[in-house]
C-alpha cells in the first residue's frame, strides 16, 4: 500500500514558503547620496548558478531552516509535524566548518494512529575540534506492532499491537586521538522510562503490561569518519562500534547488554556519480526488552516487522547529478533477522529497494534533499530526506 500522497514540488513550495514567512524580507540598505543603489542580493539564490540555494540564509547567525515533516513510515501511519534545525557555521575552520557545522535540533510529529513525540538534540564541536558531544531528548507515545513474542515459530507473523510511553535522554563525547584523524573514542548514556502497555487482549503468556521499564545504560564508543560531507558526502567512511551495557546498578529494570556495528562507505565512480554501502549488524543479549530488539531498517521495509536477537542488513545506493542540481538516486538492500528460543530458532530475510531524486538545496554545506519511494514485499513507503538517506551527526 502506497504511504503518500503529497508531490515534491508541493514540500520544496512549502519549505520555501516557511523560510520566507518566519524570516521575513530583507531590509534594504540606504545608499549615500548621490551613490548608485547597491544590488540586492538574495538570502535564496546562489550567486553563481541563480538557482535557489539556502547557503547564505544557514550560515546567517540565529537563522534557522523550518523544515515541515511529512510521515509515512507504516509502522505509524500518515503523519506530520515540523522541524527546526540550526546550522552553526564553524568558519575558522574553513570549508570543514561547512562540510561539519555545530547543529541543533526541534521538533515534533504526531500521526493518524495516534503516535506524537516532541524531541530536541545538538551536535556541537569543542576545543580545536578534538571534541564533539551530542545531547538529545525526547518524550511521547508511540503505537506500534512488534513480531516474533510468542513461543512458537508462528508467532513470527503475528502482530502484537503496543503503545510505548516514553521519555528518554541521551549524551555523548567523543575524542579524537590525534588532531585531524579520524579515529574518535568516547562515552554515551542513555537514560529512558518506558511503559508499555498493549492494546488487545494478550494473545501470548507473559507479554509485558502497564510496566514501568527503565533503561540506564552506559556505552562505549569507537568512530572513524573521514566523510568529506556530513550531509550528502561523496567520498570517505563512517564507522561506529557500540557496546551498551544496562545496569541494575545504575538504576535500570534488568540487566543487559547490546552491540551495534555500523559500516557507510561513498566512492565517486566518475564526475557525476556517487557510489555508497551501507552494513549493519546488531546484536542483544537476553533480559533485553522487546521494543529494543534489533530489526531490519531498509528503505520500503515497515519498521519493527523483522525482528530478531541479532540482525545484519546491507544497502547499496547509487547517485547520479545528471543536471545541474538534480540527481536519480537508486537503492537495494538485504536483510536478515534470526531469533533463537527455548522452543524454536528462526531467520527472516527480506529484500528491497528504493528509487528517488535529490536536489542540491545549499551548495556551501553539501546538503540535498528530496523524496524516496522505497518497497519490499507486500509493502510501498515513501521518504523524504534532507541530507543523506544514512544521516549521522
């Protein structure tokens, strides 16, 4: 089934009008007498193509960039809501101060199977750029269907219909172990207060209700980024290792631990065209609670729908700017989710794919934007992107 209805020159439209409205028009300067008027430069327009470009405007100190969020994830259903993302030019350090800005984050979204959460979050670099934190917090309800809770194997294909109260918070450092290189080491917490509660009579034993579940969990971090972009690069690596463990101690419900690798990779093929990889592998050990089970994240594929103990996924991406500003961009991914329990193990795969367009919407920063329509078996969902498909502050 189809998850949208709203044509992309409806949200360029939209997201130019917002820029206008909150900003206002530009005062302008008073020439000398008898001075020619100077000409009117535009906040919209790059200088050296006259397309529409918001480099000027982000790099504007206390602007921000409106950004109307359109919902179509089918986990949740239709949806909206509206962003506020601040880009702070670090300018002493040049284009990287472009290609990597401080940023920050405010928003909210609610969608037509009653799901709404409020969020804000801030990536920030510090001293010389050897340090760079991230703070992020959120609270809402979310309506989901999870798979694979009950005892037997057919159970893989059964929805179990929750709504999750929630609020969490989440800061992180990192430190790079030699100016300019690209290997960083870190910490991260995470504090969260989950309640789920189901929404249908309990169709297994042992299903967890109304339970107050809280999750306090350290973790380490090693990063190596050598993007030569934080939006849309086109050359360069990132890769993230994160062992989280939740303590007792510290005052979560249960012990348990978790593991995520994650591997982005992007090569230029030839002058307008970019090649990039994507792999994931997660996994969590025993005691770890439902909702925080790892799942098949691909384009086209319904969020939650192939969960597992352990999950690995690999998506390819292929962009070609064939006009100007203008890129195609094609996708394939592959998935798989096993679980193993005492009565049964099993593996689910899945394969998808994704077909898009980007628009380059601030030259100086790298950023695109744009739409995906991505599908998978038995399911058609469309994304819209600012930045790349696999964004990471």
């Amino acid at each position: 089934m189809l998850r949208m209805r709203i044509a992309p020159s409806v949200l360029m439209g939209a997201l130019v009008c917002a820029i206008s409205v909150v900003c206002g028009a530009e005062e302008p300067a008073v020439p000398a007498p008898g001075a020619e008027p100077p000409a009117k430069a535009s906040r919209f327009r790059d200088p050296e193509d006259g397309a529409l470009d918001l480099s000027t405007f982000l790099a504007t100190p206390r602007r921000f960039m409106p950004i109307p969020l359109v919902v179509t994830e089918p986990a949740v259903g239709y949806g909206g809501g509206l962003a506020a993302m601040f880009i702070r030019p670090r300018k002493a350090a040049g284009g990287e101060g472009y290609a990597r800005p401080n940023m920050s984050l405010v928003a909210g979204i609610a969608t037509e199977n009653g799901t709404w959460a409020a969020f804000a979050g801030d990536s920030s670099h510090w001293f010389d750029e050897r340090v760079q934190s991230l703070a992020a917090g959120g609270t809402g309800q979310l309506n989901l269907d999870f798979f694979g809770l009950g005892d037997t194997s057919d159970s893989l294909d059964e929805p179990i219909r929750y709504t999750l109260d929630f609020s969490l918070a989440l800061l992180q450092g990192t430190w790079k172990i030699r100016p300019k290189s690209p290997w960083s080491i870190g910490l991260r917490y995470v504090y969260s207060q989950v309640e789920p509660k189901l929404r249908d009579e309990p169709q297994f034993p042992g299903l967890a209700d109304s339970i107050d579940m809280k999750i306090s969990a350290p973790a380490a971090v090693l990063e190596f980024d050598s993007r030569n972009n934080l939006f849309t690069p086109t050359r360069g690596i990132f890769a993230e290792s994160v062992y989280l463990s939740s303590l007792e101690d510290l005052g979560a419900t249960e012990d348990f631990e978790r593991f995520q690798q994650v591997v982005m990779g992007w090569l230029p093929l030839a002058e307008r065209w970019t090649l990039g990889l994507r792999a994931d592998y997660q996994w969590t050990s025993d005691g770890t609670p439902f909702f925080l089970r790892p799942y098949i994240k691909l384009r086209g594929v319904q969020a939650m729908r192939y969960q597992g103990d352990e999950m690995a996924s690999v998506e390819a991406e292929a962009r070609w700017q064939f006009r100007g500003r203008w890129s195609f961009v094609g996708a394939a991914g592959y998935g798989s989710a096993r679980t193993e329990r005492a009565l049964y193990s099993a593996t689910r795969d899945i394969v998808s794919g994704a077909v898009g367009f980007r628009y380059e919407l601030a030259r100086k920063f790298g950023m695109h934007a744009g739409m995906d329509v991505g599908f998978s078996e038995n399911t058609t969902a469309v994304y819209f992107q600012i930045g790349n498909a696999w964004f990471r502050p």
